[in-house]
C-alpha cells in the first residue's frame, strides 16, 4: 500500500533528508570496518579535491562547525590519511593536504559509496541522474554563496 505524501508534497526537505538517511545507513554499513567519525568521508574527499585548504573552508564546504571539524580533521590526522601545517603566508591558519595512505582510503572509500549510489539511483535514467546532479548542484551552489 502506497502512503500518502499529501502533506510533504511541496516539501523540498522531506525528499532529501529520507534519502539522505538511506545513503547514510547503507554508508555506515558498508564502511563501518573503519569506524569514521559524520563527517571524515566529505572532509577527506574535500581536502583531496582542494589541496592546501583550510580548516575554515572544510566547515564552508562540508557544514560541519569548528569544534567538529577539528575532531575530524584531528582522526584522520591521527589514521595518516591527512597532513596539517601552517599556512605560509599566515602562521595562524593551517592547510591540509591528503596522505598517500589517505588517497589510498579515499579511493576505497569512494568505490564502496557509488556502489551504494548506483543501487539508489537504479530507477533514474542516465538523463534523470544527469538532471539530479545539476539540480542539486545548484542548490549546493546557492547554499554555500548564502553562507558568511
């Protein structure tokens, strides 16, 4: 029996948040083997895709607060999966940079997430995906401009 959405129809943060939290499940349990911390994923792949960035600009991108940003950074310091050191230009600022063995996880870590992705994603077309990301990409877009 199909439920009814009645409610929800116009509400953009129901879809999002309901499949977010499957993504999040299945996440948790196929990587569950390395105990990370919410969070550890995006800032690992963030600091991968962006070398020498701050630990400000893991909270931009990712939405994690300081004090929980630190903590992640500070675990993936701790596995070697990333680098922390001053800025060169402002000793008060640290950059980040990924480890090879970080690289190494990341790469483990992000096979296991398409996997997960493609089974969600099994009822769009190519065409549809291509539209989802687009779409969404511009909210992301939106989020992070609206953001101090």
């Amino acid at each position: 029996m199909a439920l009814d959405r009645a409610a929800l129809a116009e509400l953009l943060g129901f879809r999002l948040r309901r499949v977010n939290q499957e993504l999040a499940r299945e996440f948790s349990r196929a990587t569950g083997d390395y105990g990370l911390r919410e969070g550890a994923f995006t800032s690992l792949a963030t600091i991968a895709s962006n070398p020498g960035i701050s630990q400000g600009g893991i909270c931009r991108v990712t939405g994690l607060d300081k004090t929980a940003a630190v903590a992640v950074i500070d675990d993936l310091e701790r596995r070697g999966w990333v680098v922390r050191a001053r800025a060169a230009d402002d000793r008060r600022r640290y950059v980040l940079h990924v480890a090879p063995a970080g690289r190494r996880a990341l790469d483990d870590l992000v096979g296991r997430t398409r996997e997960i992705e493609d089974r969600v994603l099994a009822v769009l077309t190519d065409t549809e995906r291509g539209r989802l990301f687009a779409t969404l990409d511009k909210l992301v877009d939106r989020v992070l401009a609206n953001e101090p």
